[in-house]
C-alpha cells in the first residue's frame, strides 16, 4: 500500500513517483517506507531495501510496483519475489518467496536453531523461506540468508582479477583493492542454508539456493549496486553439494586465518608486553589505542584472551600457538586447542559462484578455464564401493522350513482336532523363483506379511539355505544388511568408518545432515532418523549390495519419500545393487524408482513388475 502526505489525498489510478528512502520502520507485518516528500510505501518483512535506496513507485491498472534505481539497471522492490516448484514425491508444492511478515520471522528463529553454528550476519540482509503447500495447509520447511560478502577470499579474488566488461556497464581491468571498495557489493553472499532436519534429502537446499539465485538476478541490491555474481563458502559443501547441484561451480578453497593468527598474535603480544614495561606508550599503536574502536577494539580482545589462554595453561604466548595452533584443519587440532581458539579461526573452506548475467557467466567461465583451480576431492569417489561384475542369478529358488511338535497334552489335542502331523511343513511363499539381476539395479521386493520377503533376502545374505534352487554371482562379504540395532552412543560413532569425512558423507547421504544429530544417542532421534541411521551405515560399509528388509514399514508418507529418494539416488551414484523389501507401494515406487518390483503372494506366486512412469 502506498499513502500521500495528505491523508486526505486519493491515489490516482494511474501513479508514477521517485525519491529516495529517509526512514524504515520495522512492523510485525512487514516495514513501512518513507520517501522523500512524505510518501509512504508498505512493503513486505524481508523488503531488500534500505536508508538512502532511491525507489520509483508506479500504479498502473491496479498494480503497485516499485524498483531501485542501481547504477547498472533497476532491482525490483515490489512485487515480492516467489518461485514455485512441484514435489510430487511430497504430495504437493515447494514454494520460495520472501519472508513477508512476523510469523515467517518466527518461522525463521525456529529453524535457525537447527544451524550447526551461532550466527551473527551484518550489512544489508534478505531472507528466503521455502513453505511446503498441501492438503491447503503452508509448513515452513527451509531457508536461505544473502548477506554481504567478505572483502578477503582469496580464490574469489584471484578469479575476479582481470579485465571484465558487463553490458549493464560495469567494468574493471584488475581486481584491486581501489576496485573491490567500489564494486565489492556486485557480489552476492549466501550466509545460510537450512532445510527442517525431517526434510533433509529432499531437495529443497537444491530449490532454494537456485532459488537465490534468480532472487539476486531481480531483486537483490546493496548501495545502488546489482549483484553480477553470487558466492557461497561453507566447509559442509565437501560433504552436501547442492551449491553445485543449483548451478554454482567451485572456484577455490580459501586459505583460512590460522597463519595470520599466529604470525598476528605474536607480534600484538609482544606489543602489549612492551607497553606493560613501559617500554612503549599504548597510544603508540592502533589496537591498544584508548580510542581504537570496531575491528581494533576486536583484536585487542583477541590478544587479552590470547594471553589469559596461556596462563591457564601455563604457557607462555609464542609456545601455546605453537603447540596449539600446529595444524590447519579442525580435526588436526586437540580437543583442548579447538575448543579453547576455534571462535579466533577461519578454517579453509571451498567456495561456489555463479554469474549472474551472460557476461558474468561468460566471464567466470573463462577464468577457471585459465586459473584452473584444484579440483575439490570427491568423497563421493572414495565411498565408491567396487562394483559387481557378473549377473546374479537366481535359479529356480524355493524357501521352506519344518519343525516339529513338542509332545504335550495340548499338543495331543490341538494335532487331533486339526488334522496336523507331528512334523509341520510351511513354505515361505518363495517358490521355483527364477530371476536375473545386473549389477547396478534397485530390485524392490514387495508382497503382503507372511509371503516371504525375508526369507528371500536372508537366502541372498547367506543366513537362509534354500530348500532348493541356486543363488549365483553373489557371496555374504558382498552383502551390507540394513540394521536398526544400535549402541547407547553418538550416532555418528555408529556409522561405522573410522574416516571422519566418510561418516560425515554417509550420514549427509542418507538426509542427516544437521550437525547437531551427529552427536545424538539413537534414543534421542525420531524414528525417520534411526532409518537413515541405518541407511548410513549401508553406504559406509563400501560394500556393492545392500539388503533393506521393512524399509519404511514404520515411517509416515512425507518421511518415507524423502528416505525412498535418498536411497535411490545415492544406491545409483555409488553404483551399489540393491535388494529393498517392504510392504508399502507408494509413495515408496515414485520416490525409489526401482529397476523392477519383484512381486511376492502368499500362495508361493511371483512376477516381475516394470516401475509404471508418467
């Protein structure tokens, strides 16, 4: 909504204004815009504007639309960017917009507590929720913050070094500090991606980061500056790619701080120790200046925690950050030294960009082509179990039992009055099977309780011998049995690899990648989450085939989805043969998307069932 200075004065059908924006007031339904000449605009929570934006306000047939003026085109303002994307796997539609009001800033705080890490943005902000919309009802599921970006990353930068030309006029020749003060804001941020821990895998980190993509493309802006690329930097990208799946591409890993710490530290300290002789005067030097203010004041209470750190531990400064701080990545680094400096580090991290124009993309495309950075390494080609290299053939594989009567009264009576002999014969429901699997397909075994599912998949893991028939092409070693079974520890001690990043892939694979499950005891997770559980262990054990009994049997619609796919999805990029049985069809077929379905009956009947598609 839009209003005159004069209360009084109706606004035109037909409405053209611009001035620049003197004041923001934040409401509970969003913020209220006042321009130059007492106009005011109502726009909504998350509004990507600020004090000193210049807008242009026009009304054309009923609609309101307001666009920055940026030195290189216009950013829209209003209407509020929305991109919608169909979930059939989920039974309806991913929606990613921008928040609009209290209860998506709500909404917002609740799902922040998810992050793996407090969090303290600054600059200008925008902020993006993905809202699940079924059934008439809108869950918020997900969200994504755009930040400024950081002056110092060094891959970034290394990259944006040389000539650029963009058609919205915007250019340089060097990437240099004189440059990067005035075009730094032409790069986009994103600060934070987090997806519901009971959504993860399905695919909305994917959605929403191309989500801010195309929200930097036409709203995005910070001192009259449209952003011309988009980066993110997050040490989870090893192990979650879905920058990569939305289109952005790694340009580097940054160097991290830990260097610069100590080289830094040393020196300020022996500052301070100087100043404390009397040896040197405080206001001789910046940081321990009475008036440093902002970043100084920050690193003269790095060096007194510095300091305090090695009188507890009885060292002077120099050897605790030589002992310390002696290696470069967290999981180097003691127990004691991470918890005690890791709020003072930066540990290397990849980052993604993507251009945002044609000649940013363009541009992009040829500086990797000429700076080539190393390639990240792929856990995905670590976890690459070896594949299988012949056929499994089942031939003509029946599965039956016998057991005999204890003798008993009872059982005297029961026997007479049912006609059962002494030694009962049953059949499984597994009869003459005959079936070739190639390595590489997702067989789903499905069939009613009682029509041998298990017995099926036991003959295959070698725990079953068959009443007759063969299992070829595969042995027990080859085997990875699903499992529910778990210890009284951290799940992330019960995937099963002693390689940290293999635990963290797996578990990342299987949809638990929220930092914070990591180190949940089983008992403390939601059944949907035990089920990933096991299916993390399935992918660490490296091994080609995985055998799922009851998969899903226990898990609601929305959670069963989202497994079904991520077992799918990683069962065919680590190139394993998979054998899943369980009593449910859907939504399980639509998500899994098997090779085939091996149906089962309990009257010892089987057929095979090509997956129908739409």
């Amino acid at each position: 909504m839009i209003r005159l200075p004069s209360a009084s004065a109706p606004i035109p059908s037909t409405f053209d204004y611009t001035g620049t924006v003197e004041r923001v007031r934040v409401k509970a339904d969003g913020k209220t815009l006042t321009l130059t000449g007492g106009v005011e605009l109502d726009v909504h929570r998350s509004c990507c504007v600020g004090v000193n934006d210049e807008l242009r306000v026009t009304k054309r047939s009923g609609a309101l639309r307001a666009e920055a003026i940026c030195e290189n085109g216009t950013a829209t303002v209003l209407p509020a960017f929305s991109v919608a994307h169909a979930l059939p796997d989920l039974g309806g539609r991913l929606v990613v917009r921008e928040a609009r009001d209290a209860s998506d800033a709500d909404g917002y705080e609740r799902l922040a507590s998810y992050h793996y890490r407090a969090h303290q943005s600054f600059g200008r902000k925008a902020m993006l929720v993905a809202t699940l919309e079924r059934d008439g009802v809108e869950t918020l599921v997900g969200y994504l913050e755009l930040n400024n970006t950081f002056a110092g990353n060094k891959p970034r930068n290394d990259l944006l070094d040389a000539q650029f030309d963009d058609a919205s006029g915007i250019s340089w020749a060097r990437w240099d500090m004189k440059v990067r003060g005035r075009y730094l804001n032409a790069i986009a941020r994103i600060g934070r991606c987090v997806v519901h821990p009971e959504f993860r895998g399905a695919g909305i980190g994917v959605l929403l980061c191309s989500g801010a993509l195309e929200y930097c493309k036409t709203h995005w802006h910070i001192s009259r500056i449209k952003p011309l690329f988009i980066e993110i930097t997050a040490d989870m990208l090893k192990f979650v790619p879905f920058a990569q799946s939305a289109g952005m591409t790694y340009v580097g890993t940054t160097s991290g701080n830990i260097d610069r710490v100590k080289r830094d530290q040393k020196y300020l300290n022996r500052v301070f120790a100087d100043i404390e002789s009397g040896a040197r005067d405080r206001e001789s030097h910046s940081v321990f200046s009475v008036n440093a203010k902002s970043m100084l004041q920050k690193q003269r209470g790095d060096v007194e925690r510095i300091r305090k750190i090695a009188s507890d531990q009885n060292l002077d400064v120099e050897q605790m950050l030589s002992v310390f701080l002696s290696a470069d990545t967290p999981d180097g680094m003691s127990p004691t030294a991470y918890e005690l400096l890791s709020t003072l580090l930066r540990f290397p991290k990849p980052t993604y960009m993507a251009g945002l124009t044609k000649d940013a993309s363009a541009f992009l495309s040829k500086r990797l082509s000429e700076v080539r950075p190393d390639e990240p390494a792929l856990v995905t080609e670590e976890m690459r179990p070896a594949k299988l290299s012949n056929t499994i053939r089942i031939t003509d594989l029946s599965i039956a039992y016998e057991y005999n009567v204890a003798s008993s009264s009872w059982a005297n009576a029961i026997q007479e009055a049912f006609g059962i002999d002494k030694t009962i014969k049953s059949i499984t429901g597994v009869s003459a099977l005959t079936l070739d699997v190639q390595p590489m397909q997702i067989v789903y075994v499905w069939g009613p309780s009682g029509s041998g599912k298990t017995g099926f998949l036991e003959a295959l893991d070698g725990s079953r011998k068959p009443s007759s028939g063969t299992v070829k092409g595969l042995t027990p070693k080859d085997c990875a049995l699903f499992s529910l079974d778990f210890e009284d520890a951290p799940a992330i001690e019960q995937v099963g690899s002693q390689d940290l990043a293999h635990c963290l892939f797996s578990m990342n694979a299987a949809g638990l990648s929220e930092a914070a499950l990591y180190f949940k005891h089983p008992k403390m997770l939601s059944t949907g989450q035990r089920h990933r559980l096991g299916i993390a262990r399935l992918i660490a054990s490296r091994k080609p085939v995985w055998i799922i009994d009851e998969f899903c049997s226990v898990l609601d619609d929305t959670t069963a989805a989202i497994v079904s796919k991520n077992v799918g999805r990683t069962a065919r990029a680590l190139g394993v043969t998979a054998f899943i049985a369980g009593p449910r069809r859907e939504p399980v077929l639509s998500a899994l998307k098997p090779s085939f379905i091996l149906n089962l009956d309990s009257l010892g009947r089987w057929n095979t069932e090509a997956l129908k598609t739409a």
